[in-house]
C-alpha cells in the first residue's frame, strides 16, 4: 500500500491528530541521543485516548506500516526516534491522572501524564511516586515505565519496576490487555506487566498504568556533602558506605571534571577534587548518617552535615547543577553504564584510561548507591564525532568486563542494539527476539530498536 493511502486510512478515523508538517516530522526523527533518523517518518500521530492508539495499530497492522511509541522525546538511547516510512505514534494527548486511592496508596494515569506533574498532584494527598529520572520534570510516566526510568532515588526506592502494578497495554494488532492488580500482591499466571516494563515499545502501546505511591517522608532529612581529593577515594568511600548496611536515599558521585564545570557555572570555589552527596530520610536518617560520617571522615573526606531543608537544598544544588553545567560548554552526550557498586573505582579509573588513549575529557557523575554511572561527552557543533562514539565503546565494553550492564537506566534504544547480544549471550538473545515475535509477530512496532 502506497503512502498516502496509509495517510487517508489514519485522517479517516483519527483526523486531525495526523500531522505530516516538516516541523512535527524532524522533532519526531530526533531525541536527546545525540542521534536522528535519516529521513523523516510518514506522520505522527497525536493519540488522545486508548481507542485512538487502537485504530492506529490496526492500520498499521493491516498496512504492514512500522510504528514507533513516543512519549516526551527525551530518551537518550534512541529508542523512539521515527525514520523514513514509519508512523510516529504519540501518547502526550492522554495526559489526565484518572484516579487517586490515598487507602489503596495507588494512582491510575494516562502515559503522557509527566513525573513531575503527578508528583504535584500526588503532594496535597500526602502521597508521592518514588521514581525520579533527572528528566522528571519533562519526562513521561508512559516513557519512563517503557525503559524502566531510575534516578537519584534508585539504591533505596527501587527502578520504575517497583512502582508498577498494573497496565492496559494495546498490541500490534489493536487488541487491549489488561495487565497486573490493585493489590499489593498477586502472583496469578506470568508476570507480563514486569516484561512490558522496560521493553522500549517493542512488544505493546502502553495507555494506562496503575503506579504504587508512597506516603510522603515528614521527617526532616538529613544530608552530608564531602569533598574528596580523588575520584577514586570518593568511589571508595561509597562502596565502604553500601558494605557497611548503611542504605542512603541518595547517593550521588561527581568526578573532578564535574566539578570544574560545575564551580565555574555556579561561581563557587571547590574545597576538593570529587564530592560526593549522601542523603537520608525517613525516622531513621540521623542515627544513618552518623554512621556515613564516619566512614567519609575515616577515609579523608572533608564533610559538611545539614539537617536543615534550606541547607539540603544548596548541598543538592551542586549535584543538579551538573547537567545545566555540561550543557553550558556544548552538545553533551549522555552516556550510561551500571557496575558492581564495588567495581566503581574501577571504572572510574578506566574511565580515566580512556580519556587519556582518546584525548577526551569525560565528565562523570555516578548514583553511587547502586553502581549506576553517567559519563558525559562535550562537543561542539550537531554531530557527536566519531573519536566520541569510539570511546563510548571502550566504555561500553570494560562495563561489561567488570561485571557490569550497557545501561542502568537509559534503555538500549538504537545505539546499543549491537552490544546486547555481547551481554546476553547468544542463546538468551534469541529467546528474547522470540519473545518479540509472539507479541509483534509483524515487526512493525518500534523496528530497529533494541533487538
């Protein structure tokens, strides 16, 4: 079937939903990756409910026409970037919070509804969504739900996976699945709601999502900011914290280059080379940070502790600073590989070996709660260049020789695709393309990405 005709079908039941304007179509072809199709898709389609989606996929299935979910546009794996021939399928029109249960402590929403939005609603119920990716203000929780979003809150609070409880989630072929529970356990036949989350759009159109919540923390946190004179001491220093049984909310390491960047973009004198910020909540977070303190101290660290939310705040303002600071100095890349907290100052020492074989700085930060590392590439001009993506391998492959994963959080997209079977194996990687073809028998949605 030739294009317009796929066009007609969807302006026939979806009309003006369907945009093929240049400028719809290149905010479509492109996220925050570094990376943009080579054409441009065939149209985006503005879904406003789950009826929408499922007219959608039934032209597309019946047309043999590749679609790609897409939610806020802020991935950086390149996982919902529309090319030539390819029906861009946006679920930012169902944006509404259709339910808040205080007694169930659950929410259902729409996937456009964005993270930060539902954390303002959920506030005046005393209630709070626990995952928060550094893009939470501008990211989806239909985005954030299909690649297992994490964030600074991830070593206590879990990845977006623990919040999930149910989803409605339309296939290839149209038809609606009702996925999971309200309850707080339920264990009946497979978990399918677990593979839907994190599978990146390729296997299901995900159109509702039942989120578990927690009550909001009353007590007054408490937060340590230490100054260290190496990377490598700071990434001991939170490896010891994690041995120990100590369990921060948050656990942030930024590296030298961070932090040059960072002092020159908030005008402040560093008091040492890397920093690293711990945080505590809940009753117990005094007692906690005592004993964080002592270990910082013990292994040289300069620290400062504030039990004060207004002095929190400007310990925290340095670690969120680190990605308006990065993008001060150009295009950034924004990489993501996880390791075994322990191998930490392992990678980070590689990562050092890299910048010096490549000629590259690499200004990092880490959750160091779990192991979860962002190297960061500063370039100029649109295109990331070649030595970059070359050292991005190098950092992709020692990842995986210590143990580690291609990505924490970020998902594998379109610029990981060819490093997954190296972690999988072949015999897991097969079995996961299988998986695919069940549900996407196809391979119309989301092509290209991932497998």
């Amino acid at each position: 079937m030739i294009r317009s005709d796929v066009l007609d079908l969807l302006r026939g039941d979806l009309g003006t939903a369907v945009a093929t304007d240049e400028a719809a179509l290149d905010t479509a072809r492109a996220d925050r990756s570094g990376h943009a199709a080579p054409g441009r898709p065939l149209a985006v389609v503005t879904a406003e409910s789950i009826e929408h989606v499922q007219s959608v996929l039934r032209i597309a299935s019946e047309t043999r026409t590749s679609v790609v979910p897409r939610g806020a546009g802020t991935g950086l794996a390149g996982g919902a970037i529309g090319g030539a021939g390819e029906l861009v399928l946006s679920t930012l029109g169902m944006d509404r919070v259709l339910e808040i249960s205080v007694d169930d402590e659950l929410a259902v929403v729409q996937p456009g509804v964005l993270n930060g939005a539902l954390n303002d609603r959920l506030r005046e119920h005393g209630l709070w969504f626990a995952p928060d990716p550094a893009s939470r203000a501008i990211s989806t929780i239909g985005g954030n739900i299909a690649t297992n979003a994490g964030g600074l809150l991830c070593a206590k609070y879990g990845v977006t996976r623990e919040a999930v409880l149910g989803l409605k989630v339309v296939l290839a072929d149209g038809r609606l699945l009702e996925l999971g529970h309200r309850t707080v356990k339920g264990v009946t036949g497979l978990d399918l709601t677990a593979l839907f989350i994190g599978s990146e759009g390729t296997l299901g159109v995900i159109v509702e999502a039942t989120v578990r919540l927690r009550p909001l923390v009353r007590e007054v946190p408490t937060t340590i900011g230490t100054w260290f004179r190496s990377v490598e001491e700071a990434a001991r220093a939170a490896a010891v914290i994690t041995a120990s049984g100590i369990r921060p909310a948050v656990m942030e390491l930024l590296d030298p280059k961070a932090m040059r960047g960072i002092a020159d973009y908030l005008q402040l004198e560093a008091a040492g080379a890397a920093y690293l910020l711990v945080h505590f909540d809940g009753p117990a977070s005094a007692a906690e940070a005592q004993g964080a303190l002592g270990v910082v101290q013990s292994l040289g660290g300069e620290a400062t502790v504030s039990h004060d939310l207004a002095e929190s705040e400007r310990l925290f303002a340095i670690r969120r600073a680190f990605h308006p600071a990065m993008a001060a100095r150009g295009n950034v890349l924004i990489e993501d590989v996880a390791v075994p907290r322990s191998a930490l100052p392992a990678m980070f020492a590689a990562i050092a070996d890299i910048e010096r074989r490549f000629g590259l700085e690499i200004p990092t930060v880490a959750h160091a709660g779990d192991g979860n590392l962002h190297p960061n590439f500063v370039f100029q001009g649109d295109e990331v260049p070649d030595q970059v993506w070359h050292a991005a391998d190098e950092l992709f492959l020692t990842a995986l020789r210590l143990g580690g994963t291609l990505t924490g959080e970020h998902g594998v997209g379109l610029l990981k695709r060819r490093w997954l079977e190296r972690e999988l194996g072949p015999d897991q990687f097969a079995l996961q393309r299988q998986v695919k073809a069940v549900f996407d028998p196809l391979g119309i949605l989301n092509p290209g990405k991932v497998f």
